[in-house]
C-alpha cells in the first residue's frame, strides 16, 4: 500500500475576500486568480481532474513553463502549459510530467450552429498539443486540449501497431478519453472501453459529454435541434441498456469502441480526408436500439416515428464520447443536470409550461419531505424535475442515515451506488408518477427517469384536469394504478401552466370543477353582494385560466392529510378581483395552509425566460372531521410559515451571484470533499478542501427556517392537536 499522500501546508489566515473578477485556484485551494474566460476553463479542468480521474491536485502545477529547443542560429524558449500532471509525489520536474492540458477561451458562437470539430479538422490546435507532448519530457506521454467546446485526448505511443518500440520520432493518436489516476496500468491499443475504470462521470464533464454529442448531430448531420435532441437520446437509451445487459445477464458489451474505430477516414472527391466512422460500431448501437424499442413495447414508449437515423461517422463520434463512462455508477445528481440542461434547450413549451428552476424544485421537496412509502405525483410534469429531485431527496437521505459513508476503493462505491440505484428504481416503480399534456415532454420525463433508475417508471400523457376521463392515451394506462386516483396521493408537487391567455374552455371539464365533493368548486364567475360585499356565484364560468383549476384538481387529487407544494403566479394570492379570492376562498376551506414563498423574477427569467413573479404555496389537505369541527366550532388560528427570497443566486441574465461583504467583496467559505485518488498503482482515500465562494442563495436557508418553524410550533398547528 503507497503512503498517504502528502498534505499541503495551508497558511493559518484565511485567502482575502474576492473582487468581482476573480477567483480561488482549485490546484492550490488559496491562490487568488483573475477570472477571465480562459480562466473558468482552466478551473473547470481542475476540478475534473480530480473527481473523474482521481489525480491528487498535489501533483498537478498551474502554468508550468515547457523549455523549446533552440532552432538552428536561434535561442532556447519556454511555453507554459495551463496544467502540468507529474508523477505522484515527484518532484515537478520535467523527468516526472506525464500529462499537459491546454485550455483556452470558450469561443462566440453566437445563435449559428455549433459545429464539433474532428480530431482530423483540429490540426492546428492538435499539433500544438502534440509539440508540447514532444519536448515536455520523457514520460509524457498523454495530452488534453479543449476550449469548452471542442475537445480532444492524445496519447504520445510508445509502440508501433506491431507493437514494436518507438525509436525515433514520437507517434501519436487520439483518445476518446483519458485514463484515471496515474495510469500505470493503462492500455489503449485495444478497446476503448476499458477506460471505464473512470466510472463516476464528473458533473461538468458529463454535461459537456452530452452537450458535445447534441451538438454534433446538429451541426454535423443537418438535423434541427429537437430532432438532434431526440437522436441522441436514443442512443443514450441503448447506452443503458446496454449497461444493464452487461451488469444484469453478464453479457459482453455492445456498446463499445476500439481506438482504431475513432481514426477511420475515407478520401472524397476532391481528395481531402474526412472521418467515416465504424459501420460495425454503427451496426451495434441500432441493434442495440431496436432491443430497446421492444423492451419498452409494453409502456408504448417508442412509436412507428422513433427510427435511429443517424449516420456512421454520428454513432462512432458518439459512442466514442459516452463508451468510457459507467453511467450506472455515475452520480444521478451528475446525470440529472447534464440531462436537464439538454431538455431546457431543446423542448420550451407553447402552452404556458414554464420550466420550474432546480433551485425552486428543491426547496418544494425538501418542505414537503416525501417518505420512502409514500406516493408522490406531479400531474404537470414537464421534463420531470420534481420527480427527480424526490430521487435526490431519498438518495440523500439514504446516505445521510449510512453516515455520508466514506469508501476505500472505487468497487466498493460502485456497488453501493447500484444498490442505491436498485432502491430508487423500486420506489420509482410502485410510488412515483407523473403526467402531462404534451406528449414529448412526458416522454422526456420518461427517458430522464430512464438515466437515473434504469427504470421508466410512470409518465403518462393525459389532460390532468379531465382525468379520470381524458381522452389522451395515457388515462387508461393512469387508470391501471390505484395509488394516484382522486383522493389517493400522500404528496403533489407541481408547477401548472398559467395565464389568462391559455383559458381553458371546455365545458366537459369545467363541469367537472362547479362541484367538489357536495362542495361548489372554482369554475363561476364571481361577484360581490352590494348590500354584504361576501363573493357570491354570478352563472358558471365560460372559461377560467387554468391555473386556478389545478389548484382544485392538487386538492382533490391527495388525500385528506396530504401534502400539496404548487408553483403559482403571485396575483392568485393578491389580486383583489371576485375570481382569484374565491380559489383563496376554496384553498383556505378545504386546506391548512402549511406555507407561502414568494420567488424573485431571477428564478424563472433566466431559465425560462419569463418574465413573472410566483409564490411557491404549501398546504396540507383538511379531514371531513377537521372541515366538521370548523363549522361547529369556527376557523382555527394556528402560525403559518411565510418567506420571500430576495436572492435565487443568479441574476436575470442568469450569472451566479455570491455574498459579498460590507466593503462588496466576494465572501468564501472551504469546502471539504471526499475523494478516491489513484496514487503509485493503488486507490487512496483523501478529504479534498478547498475555498470556494459562496452563492447568495435564499432557498437553502428558507428551507430551514421552515423546518425549525414547523418544529418550534408543532403543537401549535390544528391537524397535530387533532391527530
């Protein structure tokens, strides 16, 4: 077993606070940087070197300077490297380097098609790389350069394809990506897939992995972006199933790429090269595919339109970007983000659907708290994210009861992280749900499921406020599930479709929404009395924005005791008009009211690009025997949590915004982080620390100012003394 790597020496006083422009060096933990756009690549890379190739930041040096050979009649030079990566616990010399990393500054692209560029089309970038790799020193032998954009693995051979030693001149060839800790055991002559040893893909990286995929197909095969969104995300189902022949039946992988496979070339007319991928790679990935469609037959998942289409050269590039990760292993928070950040690009809604914020989704669920055993529903779903986050939740939970447990090998968490992953598929399985309108989106939320439990799980496309009648395809199939009929549900999340531009008309539906339960419902028009100014019905309602219709359906969907957390336009909650205060009217006879937050404009205008101020509402639906006892015995006073967060830690142009000190500088705090480090052959535990600043973000802490509410005055709310 290696020794325990070294600790840098930390100074006893805390780095400065931060300017605007700057930033704390995550090699070093405390060195204060200029942030410029090449920077925040830079810093990017960093921090993946780390928490995806297990590298020990002791044994890597910013801007490390690499002597040129003088040219005939010249002089020696020297050209910095943005990252150098020495041999563990060497000294940093140039007999210890064994890996460079070139970054720059993400280019403009402005709204033109992002085009990926090719190994082959990069010659210049990769000839510089390839130089540096040359004179570095004699053990470098692997390469990164990237832009934020483009990016490209190299490795300096020393074999020929014969396998006969590399005299005199240096040979490269690429990658599809590097291997983890110090590589000592690494061999790429064969299948690419053996870089797997990864296994957990980086938050950052994995985005970046999917955004280079998505932006392939667009730019490189023609298609328009949802299109391109689609075809890749079929390949990304056969990537995981895939996954699950291969760890369930023990099957060998089909979802893999030799080195060679990344450099096949074919010469076109005009006699330039260009790279035409594998057609035994391509052959595999639709093959694997259409196992795909017949596994999910059952669930409808795929239809006659769902065809693979993508050409060769498509399939290799992306098999060869997505073969080294073991996603089962990754991260789901690392999959949900990578995969949100496609669906809100590519799938904007028409109907009102404003994606709710990650940010926003987490609070909703962490107030709402949902149990292992409860059934959770979101009748809205869009592309998912309240459903997942209550994977998270769990998840979290889960790993806070095992003591945030630290582990000694990367095996030991891959299988901890599979049997967490078998957990949530079940709960997804038997208590998660969720429906929408739109027939893709409720697909989206499907396949997101998909990346996170290598389960379905349950999304139907249905009209939530005609259920149990909808005449979409998904009511019969919703039908099948006694756990989400009207009156059944432990907990509703949900971020409706809202405005009096989309009114909802139908009189089949509205009828079902004059009555409820013996009770008048919200679809009239309302007046005031003159004489006693009380609300009274004015005929029923032509049209009502459909807004103030789910909040009826949340209430009449859960069960008396359960909880509702909704996202609704500000104006519901303080219009004076006869119609929003008679749903007030309705909220407040058949609920408790559990809590009100009200959300800046930041919160949906970056993300969404809407331009609205909303509340996120909590309440807890009221027993017959409650409803009873306030009849006889009049409306019970009990405390009610209100918050308004001034701070969502963005601004509306959606640039993160920390805490600044009375003087306006940026405030930092250390972090500390567990890692599994790959050091002289062998995997080494070590807790990371670094300062980072902190985000001005209100929700965290409303989250737990609710909770301490929620415990200080316990006994003092109604459904409590009654239970």
């Amino acid at each position: 077993m290696p020794e325990q790597p070294r600790k840098r020496s930390e100074s006893a006083a805390p780095p400065r606070a931060l300017g605007d422009d700057e930033t704390i060096d995550y090699i070093t933990g405390k060195d204060i940087l200029k942030l410029t756009e090449a920077e925040k690549v830079r810093q990017h890379i960093a921090r993946v070197l780390v928490h995806q190739y297990g590298i020990n930041p002791d044994d890597m040096k910013r801007d490390y300077a690499i002597e040129i050979p003088a040219t005939e009649g010249g002089r020696k030079t020297r050209k910095k490297v943005s990252i150098a990566v020495f041999e563990p616990g060497e000294p940093k010399t140039p007999d210890h380097l064994r890996r460079i990393v070139i970054t720059k500054q993400r280019p403009r692209t402005g709204r033109t098609v992002t085009k990926i560029r090719t190994h082959e089309q990069a010659t210049n970038d990769i000839n510089e790389l390839e130089f540096l790799m040359s004179v570095a020193g004699p053990k470098c032998h692997l390469g990164l350069w990237t832009d934020d954009i483009d990016l490209y693995f190299v490795e300096k051979i020393k074999l020929d394809d014969e396998g006969r030693e590399v005299r005199f001149e240096d040979r490269f060839r690429p990658l599809p990506n590097w291997p983890r800790g110090d590589d000592s055991a690494f061999d790429a002559t064969g299948d690419a897939t053996s870089l797997k040893e990864i296994r957990r893909a980086d938050k950052y990286m994995l985005r970046f992995a999917f955004r280079r995929c998505h932006n392939y197909i667009h730019g490189n095969e023609g298609l328009p972006k949802d299109a391109a969104f689609w075809q890749f995300l079929y390949v990304l189902f056969a990537k995981i199933y895939d996954e699950r022949q291969v760890r369930e039946e023990g099957k060998d992988s089909r979802f893999r790429i030799d080195i060679a496979d990344l450099v096949r070339t074919e010469t076109t007319a005009t006699g330039a090269k260009r790279r035409s991928g594998s057609p035994e790679v391509a052959g595999r990935i639709k093959e694997l595919f259409q196992e795909v469609r017949e596994f999910y037959k059952e669930q409808k998942l795929f239809d006659h339109r769902d065809e693979l289409t993508l050409t060769d050269p498509a399939l290799t590039f992306i098999v060869g970007e997505l073969a080294p990760y073991d996603l089962g292993s990754t991260d789901i928070d690392a999959k949900g983000v990578a995969y949100q950040e496609l669906v809100g690009d590519n799938l904007r809604g028409d109907r009102g659907q404003y994606f709710t914020p990650n940010e926003a989704v987490k609070l909703v669920v962490d107030i709402l708290d949902p149990q292992e055993h409860e059934t959770v529903f979101d009748p809205c779903c869009g592309t998912g994210g309240f459903l997942r986050e209550t994977l998270n939740h769990l998840l979290r939970k889960w790993q806070k009861a095992e003591g945030n447990g630290t582990f000694t090998n990367a095996k030991e968490l891959a299988l901890k992280m599979a049997d967490h992953r078998r957990k949530l598929a079940a709960y997804a399985d038997e208590h998660l749900f969720g429906a929408d309108f739109d027939p893709f989106l409720r697909r989206a939320t499907v396949m997101s499921l998909m990346t996170l439990t290598d389960t379905a799980g349950h999304a139907f496309h249905m009209d939530s406020l005609a259920f149990p009648d909808s005449h979409l395809a998904g009511n019969d199939e919703a039908m099948r599930f006694p756990r989400i009929e009207l009156g059944k549900l432990d907990v509703l999340m949900t971020n409706p479709p809202f405005g009096s531009d989309i009114p909802v008309s139908e009189d089949m539906i509205l009828t079902r929404f004059r009555k409820s339960g013996g009770q008048f419902g919200v679809a009239y028009n309302w007046t005031r009395d003159k004489d006693t100014g009380k609300l009274v019905r004015a005929g029923e309602a032509t049209a009502v924005s459909p807004e103030q219709l789910f909040v009826q359906r949340a209430v009449e969907w859960v069960k008396p005791g359960g909880r509702i957390g909704i996202v609704l336009p500000n104006g519901i909650l303080s219009n004076p008009g006869p119609s929003d205060e008679a749903v007030r009217r309705y909220i407040l006879d058949q609920c408790w009211i559990l809590g009100s937050v009200e959300l800046p404009v930041e919160t949906f205008i970056a993300e969404a690009n809407v331009n609205i101020l909303t509340t996120l509402l909590f309440l807890r639906r009221k027993t017959d025997q409650e409803r009873q006892e306030e009849i006889e015995f009049g409306k019970a006073d009990y405390p009610v949590f209100m918050a308004v967060a001034e701070k969502v830690g963005i601004d509306r142009r959606g640039n993160k915004v920390y805490v600044r000190t009375p003087d306006g500088e940026i405030v930092t705090e250390e972090k500390t982080e567990h890692e599994i480090l790959r050091i002289g052959g062998a995997e080494v535990q070590r807790n990371i620390s670094r300062r980072e600043p902190v985000l001005d973000n209100d929700l965290p802490k409303i989250a737990e100012a609710y909770h301490e509410f929620s415990e200080d005055h316990a006994h003092e709310f109604p459904w409590n003394a009654r239970s």
